[in-house]
C-alpha cells in the first residue's frame, strides 16, 4: 500500500507546486494521499483489476496535472504551453532512456561477476535493480527536467531533430491512419456491417496520433487555423463511429470497465474536437485539463467507471439467468457461456459479496462451504472448491463454459465438444511428499495450446503436447526421460464412467527406470471425444538419475 501511495505522490506533488508555490498545497497532497491509502484494500493481495486500473489512472491524471497546473489561472499562450509540456515529454523520454542504459549496464556486470567468479546471484536481483535504477535514478532524472518557471520559459524554434519528427514522420503516420480509417469507415456504410470491437482500439490509436502530430505541428499551424479544423473534424467524425460501435456492443453485453473508459474517452474526445473547430484562439491546456477532470470524475462518485460498470453487469447477468431454461446442460452454449462470462468477470473486477444481488442464495451457499474449506473441515471425498463463477454454474446445472470452450464450439460450427473433465481434492492439503525427487514443477497448459514448454534451469527444460512429456538438456539438445499418457488417459476412462472428482491416486501417473523416476500429480484434467487430452494443470515431480 505504501508503494502504491509512493507512486502517486511522485507525481502528485510536483503538480501541486507547479500550481501554487504555497505550504498549503503540500498538506492537501498529503491528506488527499492518506485518503487514497484509506481505500485501498486491507490486503494488498486482493486488489483486483478495477483497484489497478484506478491506480494507473490516477498516476495518468496527476502526469497530465504537471502539463496544466502552472498555466490554469494564469493567462498564457499556446507556443510557452507547448514549450513547457515539449520539457516534460523529452525529460521523461530521456529519464527512460539513461535508466535502460544505467540498468542495462549494471545488469551487464551482475551478469559476468556471476560467470567469472562463480557467484550465485538469484535472478530476483535484477528486478530489484530494475526497481533501485527506475525507481530512484529515472525518477528523479525526470523530475529534473521539469522546468521551475514554465511561465517564462522562451520559445525557441525546433531543432534539425524535432522538425524531422513532427513533419516526416508524425505527418505521415496520421495521413495513413486518416485514409485507411475513413475507407474502412465507407465500407461499413455501404455494407451496413458493424465490425468487432477491434475498431474502437483503432480509432483511439488514430486519434492519439492525430492530437500529438497536432501538437508537434502546432508552430506550423498558427497561420492556418483552416488546417488545424480540418485535423479537429477528422477525429470528430471518427468520435461519430467511435459512439456508435460502443453503443452496439453496449447493447449487446452491456457496460464494462473498457467499454466505459472508451465512451468517457469519446465524449473528451468530442468535446475537445468542437471546442478547436469552434474557437479560433483555443487553448492547448483545456486539452490536458480535461484529461485531468474526466479521469477524477471516473474514478470517483455515483458516476465512477466502478459504479456504472458494476451495476450494468449485474442487471445483465441478473436477466440472462433469470430467463436461462432450462437449468441444465441442455442449455443452449451461447447463453452458458454468456452467464459464465459474466459471473467470471464480475469476480475478477469486484468484490465477492457483489453476487449477493445477483443469486444470493448460491451465494449463501458457497461462503459456508468456502468456511468449511478454510477451517479444513472438508475431506478427500468432497469437492474442492477453485472459484465462485465455476461452483454458481454447477449450482446452476451446467458446467463452467470458458472463452476457449466457446471459441472451441464455434470452430467446430456450433457442435459441442464432448469432454470429459476431471479434477482432484488434492489442492486442498498444505504439504507434499518430494523425498526421491530433485524437481517440483507447476505444469499447465490449455485447450488453445499445442505446446508448453518451461525452462526449470539454465540447462533443463520440461515441454508437452499433451499426449507425451519430455525432459530435455538444453545444451546437448538430448531428451532426458519421455512419458507418453495414451495408456494412463484410456485407464481414467475405462475406470470411470462419468466426470468429476477421482481421488489424487487415480489422477496420480508414477514412472521409475532406471535412469528416471517422474510422478504426475493432475489437479484437472480434461479429455476430448478421441480420447485425446484436451488440457491439464498438474504438479510434476522428477530426477534424473546418474548414470
């Protein structure tokens, strides 16, 4: 929670003294930073996404706050704004680039004093001088660049550098994306077809580079105000499109935390765009002034990205499980999949206790059975509870459908895949036997996969493609021990007739010879039709024995 704090304060406090160099400010910085440390979670492990995003957010907005905060009550010109915010733009650039070298450089000695003489220097090290040379170095390096004085700053004309980037390389870049998005956007019309929502991505891309290659060809617009509304009606018309690819998939699968920084980014976007096609002498500040405020209204209030986002959601899933008939595995795919979508997003973006208003009573259901698992009270012979969104859709009557599952489905043209899942208690006992065994490895790999592979150490490697299991050397490219699963998966099969929990035995496969011993511990395991394996998450434990 500190660090999360930290980080903000970095940026927050030099905004502030930008705005006003008062001792009044540096207390509202504090008090607005303890509040924030308030909020967060009580432990920094269950901080979900939502938690995450409204971090970085923040950070952004407060980064935004260092470009604007000098020039908000204070009357300027556009040419000593775009002088300021080019200082803080090239410092950061600069910040990253001597941190990578200072970094690369130091990593680099690490790197030969480990060789050379033989030390063992654990790899976590060099993400601590990762966080010592960006976090300290970079940052203050920045800060430096910021000017004291952005009010007296003198304009000085580009250099040979700067004018090569904004007129041969900027211009370029937005023309090309300007052209392929309005042809893009006449087939739509003409088709009457609405894409997927890869396009919204595209148009903030193209509207990113169009604003910036506005602002580094600004000292080339001043005489052509015609020019500069032309570059403003371009991104408006494509806010237009933006609007209504959101409000189709909107309607579709309701609000999300994306779809809800997409549309807040739309709205900006339009405004800014009016305000420059409208004003002849508009500001370049209101730009990142209401990047600030926008970003500070959504993260905060009745209308924050949270709230609005967590109540389409829930109206969504309340619907689709309210009409679901019938409750079973003779539910159509489309909708199992919709409301397992729905439940696991809801888990992973908000807190647990949001499912009360959805279905409460499987919600009951599963805080006392996820009590009686924590206290230990539940035994080999029950189920082992993994996560919300998989045990309400087996309350539910069906089986938990995933993104790959559906996209399974719809290659195979709308017929369902038969599986065959099964899964082990085993996660639920704290300690394992590793007596006769060098390596523990978590193994993992999906339905999308055909190959997994994992570098246990710098000359040892574990890989899979599913039916088979190599150990292999690295250096000597020579496989060390290969167990293929045919005969274990048609055992499972013939000795059980339907899915569900095995104890940890039957899902256990054993080898020993006499130069290796491997021991295959499957939590999950789930078999196709041709009984093939269609994916596992195992613990693996091996040695290799000496020759």
């Amino acid at each position: 929670k500190v660090a999360f704090v930290a980080t903000l304060g970095v940026l927050l406090f030099p905004a502030l003294q930008l705005l006003a160099r008062s001792i009044i400010f540096p207390i509202i910085g504090v008090v607005l930073l303890a509040f924030y440390y308030y909020l967060l979670p009580q432990n920094i492990e269950d901080i979900n996404f939502s938690v995450g995003m409204r971090h970085f957010l923040l950070g952004t907005a407060f980064f935004f706050m260092i470009f604007w905060a000098p020039f908000i009550f204070r009357k300027s010109d556009n040419d000593t704004f775009w002088e300021h915010a080019q200082s803080i733009i090239f410092g950061l650039i600069t910040a990253i680039f001597f941190s990578i070298i200072v970094y690369g450089g130091l990593a680099a000695a690490l790197f030969a004093i480990e060789k050379l003489f033989h030390f063992d220097i654990q790899s976590v090290r060099y993400g601590q001088l990762a966080i010592l040379i960006f976090g300290i170095f970079g940052i203050n390096f920045f800060l430096s660049q910021i000017p004291k004085h952005p009010l007296f700053l003198e304009v000085r004309p580009y250099s040979k550098i700067k004018r090569l980037f904004a007129k041969n390389i900027l211009a370029p870049i937005a023309i090309v994306y300007f052209i392929i998005l309005f042809t893009y956007t006449a087939k739509i019309l003409i088709n009457m077809t609405w894409p997927s929502g890869t396009l919204s991505w595209i148009i903030v891309a193209f509207s990113f580079v169009a604003i910036i290659s506005f602002l580094f060809l600004s000292p080339y617009l001043k005489k052509s105000s015609l020019t500069q509304r032309l570059i403003w009606f371009a991104i408006f018309l494509q806010t237009i499109v933006l609007g209504m690819a959101l409000w189709i998939r909107v309607e579709e699968y309701g609000i999300s935390y994306n779809r809800y920084l997409l549309g807040l980014f739309g709205l900006w976007l339009a405004l800014m765009s009016l305000y420059f096609m409208l004003f002849e002498k508009a500001k370049q500040k209101w730009l990142f002034i209401f990047a600030s405020l926008f970003i500070f209204v959504s993260q905060f209030g009745p209308y924050s990205a949270t709230n609005i986002t967590k109540q389409s959601q829930v109206d969504r899933l309340v619907k689709l499980i309210e009409t679901a008939h019938p409750r079973s595995e003779e539910l159509d795919m489309k909708r199992k999949y919709e409301i397992s979508d729905g439940l696991a997003y809801v888990e992973d973006h908000y807190e647990l206790k949001t499912f009360k208003k959805i279905i409460p009573s499987i919600f009951k259901k599963y805080t006392r059975a996820k009590e009686k698992q924590n206290n230990e009270e539940i035994y080999a012979s029950q189920e082992y509870i993994y996560n919300f969104a998989s045990y309400a859709t087996k309350e539910l009557g069906f089986k938990f459908v995933s993104k790959w599952d559906w996209k399974s489905y719809e290659r195979n043209n709308g017929v369902e895949v038969e599986t065959h899942s099964f899964y082990s208690s085993y996660n639920n006992e704290r300690t394992l036997k590793t007596k006769g065994y060098d390596w523990l490895v978590n193994f993992n790999i999906y339905s999308y996969e055909t190959v997994q592979s994992i570098k246990i150490d710098k000359n040892l490697s574990i890989a899979s493609n599913k039916q088979t299991l190599k150990v292999q050397e690295q250096e000597q490219k020579r496989t060390l021990l290969t167990v293929n699963l045919n005969t274990f998966i048609k055992t499972i099969l013939k000795n059980s007739n339907s899915n569900g929990e095995l104890t940890q035995d039957e899902l256990t496969y054993e080898h020993d010879n006499n130069s290796s011993r491997i021991k295959i511990m499957f939590q999950s395991l789930n078999i196709n039709k041709n009984e093939n394996i269609d994916s596992f998450n195992a613990k693996i434990l091996f040695t290799i024995k000496e020759p």
